[in-house]
C-alpha cells in the first residue's frame, strides 16, 4: 500500500494555520513597539498640566 504524502492532512493544515497567526501577532506587536518609540517626544520638559489632566484630578478629587 503506497501513502501519498503530496496531500496535506487536517492535523498539518491547522498547524500551519496556528503558526501563522502566532507569527502575525508577533509581528504586529514588534511593529506597534517600534513605532510607538519613534515617535515619543523626549525633547518636552516632562511631566505638563494640561486641561485633560486638570479634568482628570478634579474628577478623581486631587
């Protein structure tokens, strides 16, 4: 009796199926990562008390 291995499985096709959604969610996280350090102003004086977080203190009662 002769197997034919040309022929993809179930088993095989949703390992194959598994690792390409893992690379892709690695490779989507890696892009986000870098991209979110580009662009990080790190020329600014630091900590700045802007209406968004004076609205944030006065519903959080600082």
């Amino acid at each position: 009796m002769k197997i034919d291995k040309s022929k993809n499985t179930r088993r095989e096709f949703l390992r194959g199926a598994a690792v390409t959604a893992a690379s892709v969610t690695v490779a989507a996280t890696v892009s986000k990562t870098a991209s979110a350090s580009d662009t990080m102003n790190t020329t600014g004086s630091g900590y700045q008390k802007t209406k968004h977080v004076k609205t944030y203190y006065e519903t959080a009662r600082f």
